[in-house]
C-alpha cells in the first residue's frame, strides 16, 4: 500500500544532498543512515511478482530474468535468499529497478 503523503519532504532531500556534498559520499548512504529501518528494504522484506505483471520477460537483463524465474517457483523471496540467487552481496537495485 502507498502512502498517502510522501515520507521524506523536499527539505529533507535538500538536506541529505548538502551532508552527502559536504562528507564527500553517496544520496543513498545519507538516505540510508537517516531513514527508520521500517521504511527500508532489508534482509527480512518479501519480494513478490506484481499481480497486473504481464508475464513478459523480453526486456529482462540475465539477474532480473533469474529472479523472476525463482520467484515463480517460489512466490515469495527474502533479499538474501535473492542474494544467494544472484551470488552477489548487492541485490538492492535489481530489486528497486523492477518495483519501478
């Protein structure tokens, strides 16, 4: 379920990109430090497929193809076990990529 009010304001946006300018690091590691670990991705989310998915795997890369595949034998994946899949630590952007 969305939310119905954005989470993060344009200030807080501002604000992260200043600290992450400023310490020379990544958006993501100023987001990832500021957000509550109830609002991010982590070992214990399930992925699922998307009911309205239309079943076309012709745009996939190989990694989003192989978790589509596990994910239709098994319903649902914990990102470590997707990390398992993919035989990478990093699993997070193949993930974000296909919500979008």
């Amino acid at each position: 379920m969305l939310d119905e009010s954005p989470i993060v304001s344009p200030k807080h946006i501002d604000l992260w990109q200043w600290i992450a300018n400023y310490y020379m690091c990544s958006f993501g590691e100023v987001m990832n430090a500021a957000l509550p670990s109830s609002f991010k991705l982590a070992n214990e989310t399930y992925i699922v497929i998307h009911p309205k998915w239309d079943k076309d795997t012709s745009k996939l890369n190989d990694a989003e193809y192989l978790i589509i595949e596990a994910l239709q034998l098994q319903q649902r994946l914990k990102i470590h076990e997707i990390s398992q899949i993919l035989q990478r630590k990093t699993v997070l952007p193949f993930v974000k990529k296909c919500r979008s």
